[in-house]
C-alpha cells in the first residue's frame, strides 16, 4: 500500500460510488472513518483516514444501496 506522502488524489477523479467504508471507530479526536478507493492512476487500493467533522440530519431514505441487501 503506497505510503501517503507518495501519492495525490484528485477529487474530481473519485466517486461516491468507488468508496467502500472499512471502518468507523471513535479516536481522540471523534469519530475516524477509513474508506478503501482505488487510485485513479493506477488502479492500486488505496485507504483514506477521515475525521468526522460535522452530523447533520440527512433527506434520504436508507439503505442507500439496496443492492447490498438483495
């Protein structure tokens, strides 16, 4: 896995649809999700580490991906 000072990713090449949550802790500093993308590059899987830095209610229905659940 490429170390994060090896690699940039441009945003506009990453889609909601290309994410995959793998974990969503607490930290020290609140809530840390890590999501598995691939790099726009060259393909490799890629981890982002995120904080969560505001909860705001949503106007969706759940599950997002009824897919998952078929």
């Amino acid at each position: 896995m490429a170390d994060e000072t090896d690699c940039y990713l441009d945003p506009e090449y990453l889609y909601p649809s290309d994410a995959d949550v793998l974990d969503i802790s607490s930290a020290d500093d609140g809530i840390r999700i890590k999501l598995a993308v691939p790099d726009p590059e060259t393909g490799e899987g890629l981890v982002l580490e995120a904080v969560v830095g505001s909860i705001e209610e949503g106007d969706f229905e759940l599950p997002l991906d009824d897919d998952r659940y078929d």
